[in-house]
C-alpha cells in the first residue's frame, strides 16, 4: 500500500486560476491528474486549468515537455528542503537532518517524487539532469565535510544510495509490515545511522 499524500494535489483543487501564471496553473494541473492516475495529455491539462485547448503551447512543446517542467520543479523543491535541514540541523547532525528531510519530501510529494526518479521520469532533458545532480551536491557537500576522513566516491555513492532507497521503499509502502511510520518512528534515522557506522552519535 502507497504511503503519503501529495499536499500539491489539495492545492489544486482550488478553482481555475484567472492566468496571470499559466506555467504555474499547467504544472499545477497536470500533477493532479497524475495523482488522480489520469493521463495529464496538454488538452486535459487544459481542461483542468480552464484555460483553452491552445493555451499550453505557449510554454511547452508537447506533453513530455511538460511533465519535464513538473519533475524540475519538484526537484528544485527537494533542493530547498534539504538546505533548510542543513541550515537548522545541530553542529554534527546535518547529514542525518539531510537524510530524513529527503524521505519526508517523499513521503509528502509521492507522485511528484516518482515523476522526478520513477520509471515514468521524462525523456525530455531540460535541466532535469543538472538540477538533480545539484541535490545530490546538497548531501555530499555536508557528508564530506562531516565524515571527511571516510568521504571516497564509493562512500559518497553508498550514502545517497541508502537515502534515496529508503524513500522509495515508504512511498512504496515496503516497509508497511516492519514498521508502518518510518519517519515517526525514527527508522529512517537509525538505518542512516547505521550506514554511517554512527548508530548511537553524531557523525
């Protein structure tokens, strides 16, 4: 069973938008129909924005044009939620506030974070690439400076691995049976923890 519900989609249950923001009310748009399992074709985006059938098509190509902008603006917003972990964490603490940062955003934003990571991520470039790899910067930055005498490209990759696995396993609901609130119930930090070789202290 899929954990979380996406907070963009009760956003988007607002009325049509008068369009001083068409890019915002189509990207809007078509992640409620992703998370409602619709097909988010531009006319249905359309549809939803309450705009006319033509109107996308004054920002995006195409469908995959689109969904691209969805995925770069959910990736930018994990971005941002892991520098307020970073900047808000205690002295030693940042990697692990990084790690349990990134599992919330999922846990928050599952359709978006599949659409950002999934198998249904767009072929369409636009960034998506560089913007992505500024998030794994975000973490690694602060891993090294934390664990500088451990940090080698292997352990690097270990790291983000771990974080980025233990996200989709809750949003997949594969951890339901072992423990129903990963974040609640502080799994997702001992497991961290744990890959770190610092299960009981500060990195």
């Amino acid at each position: 069973m899929r954990q979380g519900t996406d907070r963009a989609v009760s956003e988007l249950e607002k009325p049509a938008y008068h369009h001083g923001d068409l890019r915002a009310a189509l990207l809007d748009a078509a992640l409620a129909l992703l998370a409602e399992g619709q097909e988010p074709s531009l006319r249905a985006v359309a549809r939803r924005a309450g705009v006319s059938p033509m109107a996308p098509y004054r920002h995006y190509a195409d469908r995959e044009a689109l969904l691209a902008a969805v995925a770069l603006r959910g990736i930018e917003g994990l971005k941002v939620a892991l520098e307020a972990a970073d900047a808000a964490a205690a002295p030693g603490e940042a990697v692990i506030a990084q790690a349990v940062a990134y599992v919330r955003y999922a846990c928050d934003h599952p359709v978006l974070f599949r659409l950002m990571f999934g198998p249904a991520r767009p072929t369409v470039e636009h960034g998506i690439c560089a913007a992505a790899q500024d998030v794994k910067d975000v973490l690694l930055t602060r891993l090294a400076r934390e664990a500088p005498d451990r940090f080698t490209p292997d352990f690097a990759l270990g790291c983000w691995s771990t974080i980025h696995g233990l996200a989709q396993l809750v949003i997949e609901g594969l951890l339901a049976e072992t423990d129903p609130d990963p974040l609640g119930s502080g799994m997702v930090e001992r497991a961290v923890r744990a890959m770190l070789g610092c299960p009981e202290s500060r990195v």
